[in-house]
C-alpha cells in the first residue's frame, strides 16, 4: 500500500521524522565509507599477516625475475626475410608520401574548415558573465 501524505501530521512531528531520515543517511554514508576505505584495510592486513604478505612479495619477485629468463626460439626463412624488408620498405614510402600530402593539403583543408563553420550563425550572448 502506498504511504500517506502526512498532511495531518503536526509539524514537529515532520521535523523529527526529517532529522531520524538524515541521521539514518548520514550512518550510512559513514558506513559506506568505512566498508570503501581500502588503504585502511590493506594497512590493517600487513600489520597483522606480516609475514604471508612479505612470502607473497618474495614469490611474486622471483616470478618476475625468473620468467624473462626462459627465451623462445624464432626460426626464420631467408626469403620470407626479403619480402618482409622490402613490405617495410615499401610501407615506409607510402608514410612518407601521405605526410608530405597532408603538409601541402593542410591550409586548404584550414580554409575549407573555416568557410564552412563561419557559414553557421553564432548563439547570441547575453550581457551575464557566468
């Protein structure tokens, strides 16, 4: 059932419900930032499972170290090694070739740009300063 306006309720009754409502929100706030206070927590864990946490440490840095060590043998075909060097070869041409397009194309592309955004009216202003 719906609640009921509360129209006949006096109005210092009205107060202390609106005072109980934000006390019970402000407990809960504080609640949620106890629970979502995680550096607290994580200091709390190291201070009372030092130990674990210097193992987990340990293990971790000798994971990192270790891991690098371990290299895989790449085989690689002689004339596969021709076609992947002229592929560079011709890609960094076509680099080349669109990045001295693009520096003779830029103030055309500017002025385009610029006629048709000043083809547009402009939002009048009012005298406020915001």
């Amino acid at each position: 059932m719906a609640k009921e306006s509360g129209r006949d309720q006096p109005t210092g009754e009205l107060r202390a419900e609106i005072a109980r409502s934000r006390e019970r929100v402000a407990r809960d706030f504080r609640g949620l930032r106890y629970e979502l206070d995680f550096r607290r927590k994580f200091r709390r864990s190291f201070r009372q499972q030092t130990v674990a946490w210097i193992t987990a440490i340990m293990v971790v840095g000798t994971l990192i170290a270790v891991l690098p060590v371990r290299k895989k043998k790449v085989y690689v075909d002689a004339k596969s090694g021709r076609k992947t060097k002229r592929n560079l070869l011709e890609a960094g041409f076509a680099l080349g070739v669109l990045k001295i397009a693009a520096s003779l194309l830029r103030p055309a592309i500017t002025s385009f740009v610029t006629k048709k955004m000043l083809g547009y009216p402009r939002p009048e202003r009012s005298g406020r300063k915001w």
